[in-house]
C-alpha cells in the first residue's frame, strides 16, 4: 500500500491514496490552517470505523443475513499530552435489515474487532475499544 502527502498551505495537505482517490487534510485556526479538511486524527478514527463496518457488512451477507444498513457511531478519547494516542474507543453499531438474527450481528462484531480489522487491532495496542449494537427491523421499525 502506497500513498502521498503534499503540502498546500499552513497545515492544510492533499492526502493521495495508491487507489486514486484523494482528501484535504487541514488544521484549525489556532493551529495554522483553515478548518479545510480533516484532521489526520479524526481521519484515523473514521478509517477504523471504514473498516470494522465493511468487516460487519461482509460478514452479515457471507451468513445470508437480510442487511440493509449499518452505521457505526464512534466516541473515542485521547490521552492529554503528546503523543495524544486515542486511549478509548467506543463503537455503536446499528444495524437495519429484515429479520436480522442479533447473535450473527453480535458475533460479525466480534469478528471484526478479534480477525479481521487490521485498523481496530492496531488502535488497540494503545486504546481500550468497545463495541455494542442496536438491530432495528425494517419490517416492524423495532430496535
């Protein structure tokens, strides 16, 4: 995997990825940039939350579970001084389909966090993540 970081203005950066596809980066004022883009940090904690997603989302339809939507919700801390690792993670699934059997959506969860996130294994070398989750039933609009 390969990508590039280039320079714009004050902390402002065009991040480029080995697939084409590129995100501004930026800073707040009182650091020097123009509230632009991203935060790399924040960038980090939605990647992790990118990839727990697509790991719940493929396994759900590998188990032919009837899944029509997924948001994870993340909350994250961060430890107060520098390096400010994240030191706690919490992720909220809720998941929408038809019928949805709530231990193949707990067990696609734990799957993800235990195998098969590289993002939320690596995060958890310094932060403690969570996971829960809400299944709602679009048939009935029951969580």
């Amino acid at each position: 995997m390969k990508g590039r970081v280039k320079w714009i203005e004050g902390v402002c950066f065009m991040a480029e990825a080995h697939s084409g596809h590129a995100v501004v980066m930026d800073g707040p004022p009182e650091h020097g940039g123009r509230n632009l883009g991203l935060r790399p940090m924040e960038m980090v904690l939605l990647g992790m939350g990118g990839c727990t997603a697509f790991d719940v989302v493929s396994i759900l339809k590998k188990k032919r579970q009837s899944i029509v939507d997924c948001v994870a919700e993340l909350d994250a801390e961060r430890a107060p001084t520098d390096p400010k690792v994240f030191t706690k993670i919490h992720v909220h699934f809720i998941v929408k389909g038809h019928k949805l059997d709530p231990q193949a959506v707990q067990r696609a969860i734990e799957l993800s966090a235990e195998k098969y996130c590289s993002a939320s294994i690596m995060l958890g070398k310094t932060a403690t993540i969570s996971h829960d989750f809400e299944v709602v039933d679009v048939d009935s609009g029951i969580s």
